[in-house]
C-alpha cells in the first residue's frame, strides 16, 4: 500500500502508550464503564461480537442495554455483563442495527445515551446519530456506510468514489460531519476534524469476514471508556485510540488467521495476545 502523504502510520511504539493496564489500586469502575446499545432481532449476533471485543480489550465493565433477544444471548455468552442501567463512561451504539429499521424506542434509546454528553462510538445503524451527539464522538463506517451518510447530510458521494479514495474522503467527513472518522477497508484511515490523520495497514486479508467490524467497535468501545477523562479534556484523542484499536485488531486477526481463513470470533479471542505482544 502506498501512503497518501501527509498520513502517518501508526505503530506499536505510538499504539501501546494507548493501552490502559491496571494498577493494583484499580478496580473495575476505575478501569472503566462502557455502556452498550447495540444488536437487533435480525443481527443479535453484532452484540455478543461487540461485547467479546470490549471485554477482551481490558475495560473493567459493560453496561448492555440492548434489545431483549439480544441481550438474552450476550448473558449466555457472558455472564459477567451487567443488564441494568447506571453511570458508565463511554458509549457504543449501533452495532448490529439498521437505520431503516429501527423503531422510535430504539432511536429514544440513543438519544437518551447521546443527551449524557460522553464520549461516544457510533457504529452501522447508529451513524447516523452523529449529528445528535452531544459528547465527543467517532464513527466506524465502511466505504458504502460513509457514502450513504455524507449523501443523506446534504454531500453527495457515491460509493465507488469513497471506494477510490479513502483517504480524502475520510478527511472530508470529519470536517464535515465535525467528528472522528474511523474508515474500514483493507488499510484503515482514520481522520478528525482538526486535522489528524492516521492510517493502519498490515493485516491480513482473512480478516474481510462478518463481524469483525462488530468486533473492531467493541475494542474502540473499550479503549475509549478506559480513556473517558482524556478523551473529554482533549477530543482529538479519539484519533489515537481508533487507530490503536484498529491496530490491535488487525495484529489478532493475524494470530488468529496463522495464515488461514478466520471467523469474528477468533479475532476476539485473539485480542488479549495481540495486547500482550504490543505491552512487550
């Protein structure tokens, strides 16, 4: 891959000073909250990805306020996460969801969430909430996600153009829409709207599987809420930590795959190895 100039590559050595590791002083409120509106009756699935995501990226807690069905299958899958509301310190919305489906409960939900003015990750049918959010806020489309949501706020784009060139119109989105772009494909671009630009590339092609973007968002999710305080002293920081979870899912895309075909759930499971390998 050819870097578009004036992009920077983020590594490891900038990727693990992003990495919140716990102190003996730590419990899990003070390693962080993360408060999750996400999965639908059709796709349940996005849910459970995301919350592997962000349990295995080191946040202390999940908050998981999805709809039933959904809901019913993360607590099989993870009994440790906690189904009633209270404080939490960051927000993921969206992940499994679509915006032409969704109801008015559902988009009273989200509302409800981005009225608390925290930091926030907004993913698939939740994107287009962006303009609603009230906290600092990045977006995780993929090229056709981006397309649509630029052309549907007054920007008309098609999906090949996006497609063609991530990198200026990941730029243009953050400047337009006012919040940090995180845009998939086979390198990601992420980009804000004062103007950082950060580009991950490395990994493997198995990773272009079902999921992993449900999986990607749980471990921004994560990142974000064990670094809450920054994050609102200093919004510009969401740039760092998208790229740092883009990182570290590509790395356990990697471990996972061994150089052979992977599902969504491997790239979780490989999470705390891909973290490990960074920390060393």
């Amino acid at each position: 891959m050819v870097k578009p100039r004036g992009w920077l590559e983020w590594e490891p050595e900038q990727a693990r000073n992003w990495i919140a590791v716990p102190s003996e002083t730590d419990d899990k409120y003070s390693r962080g909250v993360l408060g999750m509106h996400t999965g639908s009756e059709n796709y349940p699935g996005a849910a459970v990805l995301g919350v592997e995501g962000a349990m295995r990226a080191g946040v202390g807690m999940i908050r998981f306020l999805g709809p039933r069905r959904a809901a019913a299958l993360v607590l099989q899958r993870r009994p440790e996460v906690v189904m009633v509301p209270g404080q939490v310190q960051a927000w993921l919305l969206g992940s499994g969801m679509n915006a032409d489906e969704r109801d008015s409960v559902t988009d009273a939900a989200l509302d409800h969430a981005l009225a608390q003015e925290l930091p926030n990750v907004l993913d698939a049918g939740a994107l287009d909430f962006a303009h609603h959010s009230g906290g600092p806020t990045v977006i995780t489309p993929h090229y056709r996600e981006l397309a649509t949501l630029l052309t549907n706020r007054g920007k008309q784009v098609n999906v090949d153009q996006v497609a063609s060139a991530p990198a200026e119109w990941a730029i243009k989105a953050a400047k337009h829409l006012g919040v940090t772009v995180l845009l998939k494909g086979s390198a990601t671009h992420i980009a804000s709207p004062n103007g950082a630009r950060l580009v991950v590339s490395g990994t493997t092609d198995w990773l272009a599987t079902a999921g992993t973007g449900d999986v990607l968002a749980g471990i921004l999710g994560a990142l974000v809420a064990t670094h809450s305080a920054q994050v609102k002293a200093d919004p510009d920081t969401l740039a760092a930590l998208a790229a740092t979870a883009a990182l570290v899912q590509g790395n356990a895309a990697v471990i996972a795959s061994g150089g052979g075909p992977i599902a969504a759930l491997d790239v979780a499971e490989a999470v705390p190895a891909a973290i490990a390998a960074l920390l060393a």
